[in-house]
C-alpha cells in the first residue's frame, strides 16, 4: 500500500516537471525585423522613400498596403493557436487582449502551423484600435489613415493554449506610422510675370516646423470663379499717365522714357478681395481642426512646382505638367508643406494671379546676362526656378553691370 502511494507521489512530480517542458517546446520566432517588406494592392513590392523609409506614411495608407512578415515556428500542437495581435502596448497579458482593459487587437486571423512561414498584414488593420477578439478586417475604410501622428505599433506573433490565457511564447516586430502633416503654409503671396507666376510664402504651422523637407505648389488653370486679380501696372515718375504695362500706349510712353526716367512695376489687386475659389483646389483646404485629419490632396496633375528645403521664400511657376502659362489668364494658386515621411500638409485657401506680357525681374535678370547658374533648377517637367542670397547677389552684380553699360552710352 505504501508503495502504491509512493508511485503515485512520483508519477504527480514527473507530470508537473514536466509540463513546463513540453510547454516551452513552442517557438516563434521573427526572421525579418530589419526587412520588412511593403507590397502594393498589386502585389508589387514597394521602394522604400530614401529618408525614413521603412516608415508608413499617409500615402502608403491610403494605397492600402501590406507588410510581408516572415517567421519561424516550431512545437506544433492541434489545442494550441498561434496567433497575431497589434497594439501600441505590451499585448502579454491577459488584460490586454479583452475586458474593459483591451488595448490590443487582432489584425489577421490564425497563421497556419508551419515550421517557415510568411504572413501579409494590411496596414490599415495595424492601425485600426478595435475591441474583441475577432479579426475585423479595415481594408475598406481609408478613414483609419488620418491624422496619425510618429506612433508605434506593435505585431506580437504569440503561441497560446486555450483562449484567456498567457502566452507560452512570444516575438514582436515594430512598425513606425506617421501619417499626420505638417500645418498649412503661412503668407502665401502671389505677383504675375510675362508667362509665369511669382509664388512667395511664409512658414508651415504656428511659429513653423522643424520637419518641412520641402514646399509643393499646386495650379488650377481653370477657377472656378476669380474674386481677385493681380496684375503688374507699370509706373513711371516723367510720364503723364501709367497703366497696364501689357497695354500698348503705356508700353509706347515707357518706351519713350530714358533708362533712368524712374519707371517701376507694381502688383495691383484688381478686385477687392484676395482670395479666389477653386472647386480642385479650395475643395482641399478644408482646415482639419483639432482631430489632426487629414484632408483630401488636389490631384498631382495641379502640382506645378516642388522646392525642396524648409528655409526658402520664393518659387517661380512656369508650367503646369507640360503646359506652359498663358498671359492674361487667371490662374488659382494653393501651396502645401511636405515633411520627411513623405506626408503632404493641409493646403492653404488659395489666390488667384494673371500673368501678363511684361517685362518682369526674372525677364530683366536674364537680359541682362544672368543665367541659372548659383541657382537651383527643378530638372523635372514641373517647371520652377528658385533662387537663395548667393543668387540674389550674382544678380545685383548683373544688374550693376549693365546700369554701367548704360551710362557709357
């Protein structure tokens, strides 16, 4: 009798030594972590951006993409699942993963029970903070990709016995997002030139940005209705009357003027207001409040100029895509700040210009021999021209030059 008791005390140990040991044979492991790979709805795989890269942004979001996960398993047992869930916190402990305390959620179903795996996750159900323990899939609601400041979310790929239960073993992969904007752009200034159009702003945000890598300028040829038009007038000290500098009688009278009759050109509001509607462009400036949202971008076809840097002032749009602008035709201007994850901000109201045949600075500039060199030149066939001080001072020597020329004749 005694020996029976001793034998069943014996058996009872080995059962509960051992059962620590059968538990631990589970294994997940993420072989991918720094590779993660993107794929487009297409199943094409996606170039990482060449500054923060392996980052979502709000285009990546929108384009409803997916990230390729690979992994290795191994302690394949049928009462055990290994499943993925997502959350911005540790999604270990029960807590976590259901009740009022749920902070994590799932976003794929079950992986299958293979030693070497890989899984396809769409990014809009990593983002998406959901209750439950079901996989609810967001793919169809691009609403989730708005107004997501720098966050990280986390994938924990975790083997579980039962369901309520820890883990019996974990690994976790991480997946920078950002896909919030930086503010709209301040002190949009707009001035016409012979076939082109000044643009002039200010900083990106109250008080500016630090993450602005560069300024987008977009372009409607076709407002809606134009409030107000700048046209440039030309004004001369000696003559008797001063109008339109396009006009041929205050072109005639300006011709008439000696070099150094004091004739200037100034940008005159034509009607009273400054802004001017666009269906295209005004349709995306809809402020996004406090909820961070981000709004509808025009179209790329109305972008009509990019300068990269966060310090400069001043942009020159000639072109729309391949076409060139025309004199005498209202043109509604909007522009828009891009930060280094590759997100575009909110779009400013815009303002509409009418360039016009005459004889402007940048025109002045080039008669007077100066060419594109010390400035930076956009190759792409958006047009835009940009210039910084050691710009400004080749030019002032220019101008110099040919004052000289001028008063040796």
């Amino acid at each position: 009798m005694k020996l029976a008791k001793l034998l069943w005390v014996v058996s009872m140990l080995l059962v509960v030594i051992g059962a620590p040991r059968l538990a631990s044979a589970q294994t997940i492991e993420i072989t991918n972590k720094d590779s993660l790979v993107r794929l487009t709805p297409g199943g094409d795989t996606v170039t990482p951006r060449a500054v923060n890269g392996k980052a979502v942004n709000y285009a990546d979001c929108v384009d409803n993409q997916r990230i390729r996960i690979a992994y290795k398993a191994s302690g394949f047992d049928p009462n055990q699942t290994l499943e993925v869930w997502a959350g911005q916190q540790d999604c270990k402990p029960i807590e976590a993963r259901n009740g009022t305390t749920q902070q994590c959620w799932r976003p794929h179903g079950d992986l299958p029970r293979q030693e070497v795996g890989t899984v396809e996750i769409p990014v809009r159900n990593i983002v998406k903070k959901r209750t439950g323990s079901s996989v609810v899939d967001s793919t169809g609601d691009p609403s989730v990709c708005s107004g997501i400041p720098l966050s990280t979310f986390s994938l924990y790929f975790m083997w579980f016995q039962g369901n309520g239960t820890l883990p019996i073993s974990t690994d976790q992969v991480d997946v920078s997002v950002k896909t919030q904007g930086p503010g709209a752009v301040t002190g949009l200034s707009v001035a016409p030139g012979n076939a082109r159009i000044i643009v002039t702003y200010g900083a990106a945000g109250e008080g500016g940005v630090t993450d602005q890598t560069s300024l987008r300028v977009y372009c409607d040829a076709n407002p809606a209705a134009t409030i107000a038009v700048t046209k440039q007038v030309l004004v001369c000290a000696d003559a008797s009357t001063s109008g339109d500098a396009s006009d041929t009688g205050a072109a005639d009278a300006a011709a008439e003027q000696p070099s150094d009759a004091g004739c200037v050109e100034r940008t005159e509001v034509v009607t009273p207001s400054s802004e001017c509607s666009s269906t295209v462009l005004s349709g995306a400036a809809a402020d996004a409040g406090d909820s961070g949202a981000s709004p509808p971008l025009p179209d790329d076809r109305y972008k009509c100029a990019e300068i990269g840097g966060a310090l400069g002032s001043r942009v020159v749009v000639e072109k729309i895509g391949d076409e060139p602008l025309v004199n005498d035709k209202s043109y509604a201007v909007a522009i828009a700040a891009v930060d280094s994850y590759g997100n575009v901000g909110a779009v400013g109201a815009p303002l509409c210009v009418m360039p016009g045949e005459t004889t402007d600075f940048w025109e002045t500039y080039r008669d007077g021999g100066g060419g594109a060199g010390g400035c930076s030149v956009d190759a792409a066939p958006i047009s835009t021209i940009t210039c910084i001080l050691p710009c400004a001072a080749l030019v002032v020597g220019v101008l110099r030059r040919r004052k000289r020329k001028g008063g040796n004749r």
